[in-house]
C-alpha cells in the first residue's frame, strides 16, 4: 500500500527540480497531505456509514453545506492575501511559457472546487437514491461510455464557459459554482443516469450502490 504514495513522494521533488516551488511549499504539500489520508482512513467508513443512513435530501444540503465551507475557508484565504503582489521574477518565468499571466489569489479557483464538490455530492446522492450505478460490462461498453461521459464534460465546461461571463463579482462567482456544480453532477450522476436509461450497463448491475 505505501509503495502507491512514492510516485507523489517524488513529486514533490521534481516540482523544486523544476523550480516551480520553494522546500517550505513542498513540506507543507507533504503534511497535509500525509493528514488528509489519515484522516481518510480514520473517518471514512463511519462517515460514510452514517450518510447512508441519510435521505436523498439530506445529504444535499449537507454536500451543500460542505461546498459553502470551501467558500468560506477560501475566500477568507483570499482575503488575508488582498493587495498580494506577485514578484516580478515569478511573472517573468510565468511569460517564458505563454502570455498567461500567473493569478495565485484568485477567488474563482474557490467557487471552481466548492461547485464542482457539492456537484459531486448532489450527483452521487441522486444516482444512489435511484439505485445505484456499477461502472462493469465489457470494454466496447467501457469505452462508449467513457466518450458520451467525455462529451457531456466538454458541453458543460467549454460550453458554459463561453456562455457565462468571466472576472470578478457575485454573479461571476455564482454562475462558475453553477458551471462546475454541473460539471461534477454530470460526472457521478448526469452520465450513470444516462448510461442506465439508454441501457449502456450490464443487465441487473445498475440496481446495485456505487
């Protein structure tokens, strides 16, 4: 089990090869990463034992109240680091790959992963509360399956993103956690539904908890 961590272990090192992060960044990466997965591996079971004794509308408002807490645990992030300037060398090395200029405070990177979390949650709880999807069947199966679910993707996150519009502001903020709520609903629930209703699964399979 632990030899599946080295490839992240050596991660670390080649982002200081490369430049891109200060020894402070990649320890820090490390410790809180070696937290979450004990924290995983401690509180998975109970907690997923518990939010299955939950009903469909519960658990969205909790996967609700989660996203809600990324937003505000990061744009309190964002606000400690207001009138943050990025050092010159930094923006300089950015240009030498392309013209996109390097934002590390953003607010919109905190509606992306809130959206695409309660998305994710919302889609799971659905799909579980029709029940159930297991991704089986053969590879020609797989595979078709894996394209529509790449399409549907692509529609929502291209599709949206040059509809709605972008820079900073309660509607841009709200629209890009529309965006991506929809991006991760797709992914656990949108697609499974779909697959199911045009009967891309193995016969029997569907009625089974993911």
């Amino acid at each position: 089990m632990g030899g599946c961590y080295l490839p992240h272990l050596f991660i670390g090192f080649s982002r200081l090869y490369l430049g891109a992060h200060f020894p402070h960044d990649v320890l820090l990466g490390w410790v809180i990463g070696a937290v979450l997965v004990w924290a995983f591996s401690r509180f998975w079971d109970p907690i997923a034992a518990w939010l299955g004794t939950q009903t469909f509308a519960q658990q969205t408002v909790i996967a609700f109240i989660v996203s809600m807490i990324f937003v505000v645990l990061g744009m309190l992030v964002v606000s400690l680091r207001n009138g943050y300037q990025v050092p010159a060398l930094w923006i300089d090395n950015a240009l030498l790959a392309g013209d996109v200029m390097p934002a590390p405070v953003d607010p919109n990177g905190v509606f992306t992963s809130a959206g695409t979390v309660f998305g994710l949650g919302f889609g799971l709880a659905w799909i579980v509360s029709l029940g159930g999807y297991q991704a089986t069947g053969p590879v020609w199966m797989r595979a078709l399956r894996y394209v529509i679910g790449l399409v549907g993707i692509l529609i929502l996150w291209m599709g949206l993103g040059q509809v709605f519009p972008r820079g900073d502001g309660l509607l841009v903020y709200s629209l890009r956690f529309i965006r991506y709520a929809l991006v991760g609903w797709w992914v656990t629930g949108g697609a499974p539904w779909l697959f199911i209703r045009f009967k891309i699964v193995e016969d029997g399979r569907h009625k089974s908890s993911i």
